[in-house]
C-alpha cells in the first residue's frame, strides 16, 4: 500500500532510468549567452563553461505549493525525484538576520536585479531608492503590458515571503473561477484541503496575540468594517507557530511578526513555508535530491520520446557555472504561473515540443489583486502593526466574489502616523495572454485594460465604505501601475492540460502549479487552492502513471 494514498494499491515501478547517474563532459558552451535571456535577467556576458550530461526518472521545475506537494507525493510512492530551484536557501531564526526588510533594504530582497524590487518603496524608505550588486534574492518582478508581476525565488518558492494566507473558497466561487473542475470540489473538500491545512500547521491569532498592542490595527479592522455595506469579518487561517509570535512580544526575539517586516521573508521563523514542511518530508525520505540555484532554460522532447532540459547552474550573482543537459521520464513542471508558461510558451514557439495546445499563454489572470493604504482613520492604529494578515471581511452578496483583509503595515520609516494596508482580490476573467518575443527568447505578459474594471469598482466601494465609516482616505496603490502577488494561468485546464495537470497529447510532462488555474480561485489567495489540487492530481497519477508512463 502507498504510504501517502493508504487506499491506493501501491503501483508498480519500473527501474530508473539511470537514478541521478552523471556522465560528465568537457564542451566548450555558450551557456553563458543563455544567461541574457529566458528566465534569468540581467547575467554576465557569454563565456565557455562545462557541460554535464544528467539522466534522472523524474524532474520537478519549482519548489513552491505545486512543487514541494509533487515531490513529497513522488517521493512517498517510491519515485527518485531531482528536484531544480533557481533561488536559494533561506533557513531562518529565530533572531536571525536571513532575509532583508523594509527598515535594512539590501540586494538580498531582489532577483538578480541593480534596484529594489518595490519601487513604491522609495517614497517611503530611505536608501530604498539605491542601487547594489547582483544578487539571487528572493523576489522577482516582471514587467509585463499593463501589468507587473512579483513572483518568488527560492526553495519554497512563494511561500517564503507570502503572508500566508491559507484560505479556501466556497464551493460557488470555486466553480465561479474554474468551472470545468466543478466536480472536484466536494473531494477537495472532503480531503485535499484539510491534508494542506495539516501539512501547513494553519490556525488562526489567538485572541492573546490579536489583544497586545502591535495588533491594535486589526482590532480596528474587525471593529470599523461590520459597520461597513454588510461586510462579515473572519480571521485568516495562517501558517504560523504562534509561540515566536508571543516570544517577539514578551522580548525573548527581535520583531518580525509584530512590526509586519515580513515582505521578503520572516527572520525568526516559526512559518510553515513548503521548505520547511512539504520539500523537508520529501528530503527525509532519501528520494528526493533538491537543486538550488539551477535556472532552467528550455524544456523540450528529445529522442525516444525522453524529456530534455537545458539548465544553467549558476553562482550568487548570475554567472552560468555549468551547463547540465538533463534528460527524464517525467518532467513536472511548477515554476509558478509565470515561469511555468514562460517556459512552455517558448517551447511552442521554437517547436522544442510539437504540437503543443494553442491554450498555452493563454486564460491568465490576476486574482483580482488590489493595493490600498488607509490614511488618517480615526482611530490611531500604531507605528507597529503585528502581521502577517490576520484579519479580513468578505461580502456575501457581492456579485463578484470577493474578499478584503488588512496585511498589516511594515515600519512607518517615512512618519506617516495613521496608516494600514487593506488588500482586496476576488475572481476575474482570465484575459491576459503570453506571447513568444524572439528578441528575448523569452514570453511577454499582455493584460487587457479594464479586463477586472467590474471587481475593481467593487472592491473600490467597499474600500470606501470602510474610509467613510472609520474616518481618513483610502488611496489606491495600484492607479497608475497593475501589479500581483498571485499570478494564474497560462496553461489552462481543460484547454491544455487535463483536470489532473497532463499536458494534453504529450505523454510523462505535466503541469501541477498555477499556471493551470484560469485567472483566480474563488475570492481567495490561491496557496491552499494550489496544493490542494496538486495533491488531488498526484493521487491519480501515483496510481495510474507511475510505473507505467515512468
């Protein structure tokens, strides 16, 4: 029996190909050419470097919700599994000084980019507007047509510097967002999402916790917004180890959690990011080997129908180190919404994979992502403002779906004296497209403007509600640039991989991350929704695809 699926019947497996064996070659490579494009920004200019042959049975391309599900499950069936990350390590406290803040910005904060990653920023941080060496940190932002996209870069992936949200949405804003998994729900619900909701340790603040003083905002949160159009307050399930939270209280660590300085990353740990809960049990299985620093470039269909990979390893600063040509039985791909299509994208448009869907790039949305600051509310909601976002407020009659919920505020550098972050998301249509640009080698992000205007004016309202009640302005972060946090799409269910993430007509390469989600997941923040459907797909292909297709 299968220790992860103990309903299951324990599949056969056929032999690896050749494990994780090397054979390992001198060749003079422009790898280093590659490094100007796809998926990697800003590397150094070409040189030779060596290139090394690598065969495995299964690879994983990302280590975020998709990612570190996939390979615990692959790892559980008895799957040799090398795993490739593009960011790095980041293990954490407590009291440790792992990732950068808002209050000691440096290049840790930024993939492999010369400026912070948050140009908002700089109106509010000193030396945010500064310039520093390449470095592999931890959050990337792709500029897109009419919209920015800020993905993480590390083993963990998103999860790392994510607040941590783990919400699931009803069963009618589901269908409202993916319609053709309607039938998936009641088992989601039944038991994918509670697995997730164990294997993240979720709960919600305490009410200890949300009394103290550095959670003063959210008490005004919870007390301003039933006042507010009808709007039914909650408290967001969280992936949080409340006890380093109370340790930052009585003294015993530096703040982290309670000054809500957690963009890039949480310093005193005690988050149950996928490094630390999901990838850490498939690590101790002995199974599952976890590559860092390992960018892929191309993903392709080699001879006897194997999957290729063309990976650069790189250093800290983006320099190609070596050239791996990796070839695999399975590839698994979850690089996140936009690294993921990116990848396929570019592998239709230069044909490294025939006869791709013409879905790929296609069917991407935002979640419906929304930025506000509350100035001059009435009440004084303090300079420290506990995190991560505890609270929120969801409208059951709004006609989109939809959800608000106070993210807390990082050090107030800038002296503002009264101001909270209020987000909004909920589901939109997934409008946006990818497309192959030749001179990048790489796949550029088009949003149609206005695709969300209907959400927006809803989520505006209620923003305005909540300013008109509790005293102050709301001011739209987001007016003269789009931006998300929660990237979906591109690859879409139903129209490029089918409901358990197989890309459609190509045998062993599958798609178990956003990417498959057409636009949002049912007014929430799309963690929870992720894994729980990868953990679903990797049900029915550790029974049905392991030991047959590899």
């Amino acid at each position: 029996m299968s220790e992860a699926y103990p309903d299951l019947a324990e599949p056969a497996r056929p032999e690896p190909t050749a494990g994780l064996s090397r054979r390992r070659f001198i060749g003079a490579t422009g790898a280093g050419a590659a490094a100007l494009s796809g998926l990697l920004a800003g590397a150094t200019p070409a040189r030779a470097v060596p290139t090394t042959a690598v065969s495995a049975r299964a690879v994983i391309v990302g280590t975020g919700f998709g990612g570190g599900v996939t390979a615990l499950r692959l790892a559980k069936a008895g799957v040799p599994t090398l795993v490739l990350e593009r960011g790095l390590r980041w293990p954490t406290g407590p009291n440790s000084n792992t990732f950068a803040t808002v209050a000691n910005l440096d290049n840790r904060s930024a993939w492999l980019s010369p400026t912070p990653p948050l140009p908002g920023l700089a109106s509010l941080v000193p030396g945010a507007n500064q310039t520093w060496p390449l470095y592999t940190g931890v959050l990337e932002v792709i500029k897109g047509n009419n919209m920015t996209v800020n993905c993480g870069a590390a083993v963990g992936g998103g999860s790392l510097m994510y607040h941590g949200m783990t919400l699931q949405p009803t069963k009618s804003d589901f269908i409202r967002s993916m319609p053709l998994a309607a039938g998936l729900y009641d088992e989601l619900n039944t038991r994918w999402y509670p697995t997730v909701a164990s294997m993240l340790g979720v709960s919600t603040v305490p009410d200890d916790i949300l009394n103290a003083a550095p959670y003063k905002s959210s008490r005004i949160f919870l007390d301003v917004v039933p006042r507010n159009l009808g709007l039914k307050t909650f408290k967001v399930p969280l992936p949080v180890d409340w006890n380093y939270v109370r340790g930052e209280l009585n003294g015993t660590y530096n703040r982290a959690y309670t000054n809500s300085d957690i963009a890039f990353g949480v310093n005193n740990g005690g988050k149950h990011s996928i490094d630390v809960t999901y990838l850490a049990a498939a690590e101790a299985t002995g199974k599952v080997t976890v590559q860092p620093l390992h960018v892929v470039r191309d993903v392709a269909l080699g001879a006897n129908n194997k999957w290729t990979l063309t990976v650069d390893r790189i250093d800290t600063g983006g320099v190609a180190q070596e050239r791996k040509i990796i070839t695999a039985d399975a590839v698994f791909l979850n690089a996140g919404s936009p690294g993921t299509t990116r990848l396929l994208v570019k592998a239709k448009a230069k044909n490294l994979i025939p006869n791709l869907p013409d879905a790929i790039g296609t069917q991407w949305g935002n979640n419906g992502d929304r930025i506000y600051e509350w100035l001059g509310m009435a009440q004084d909601p303090g300079a420290l403002q506990g995190g991560p976002a505890c609270v929120g407020a969801t409208d059951p009659y709004s006609p989109i779906p939809l959800r608000i919920i106070h993210a807390g505020a990082p050090p107030l550098i800038a002296g503002f004296q009264k101001l909270m972050t209020v987000v909004g998301f909920g589901v939109v249509p997934a409008a946006g497209t990818w497309a192959y640009d030749a001179s990048k080698d790489d796949a550029v992000l088009t949003w149609p403007v206005g695709a969300d205007a209907a959400l927006q004016a809803l989520i505006a309202a209620r923003m305005a509600g909540l300013a008109l009640t509790g005293g102050g302005i709301m001011i739209d972060t987001n007016l003269t640039e789009n931006s998300t946090w929660h990237a979906l799409g591109g690859v879409p269910m139903g129209s490029a991989v089918d409901l358990y993430g197989r890309v459609l007509g190509h045998r062993g390469l599958y798609v178990l991350d956003g990417a498959r989600i057409p636009g949002s997941t049912g007014a929430c923040n799309p963690s929870m929704t992720i894994a729980a459907l990868a953990e679903h797909s990797m049900a029915r292909i550790v029974a049905q695809d392991v030991g047959t297709v590899f």
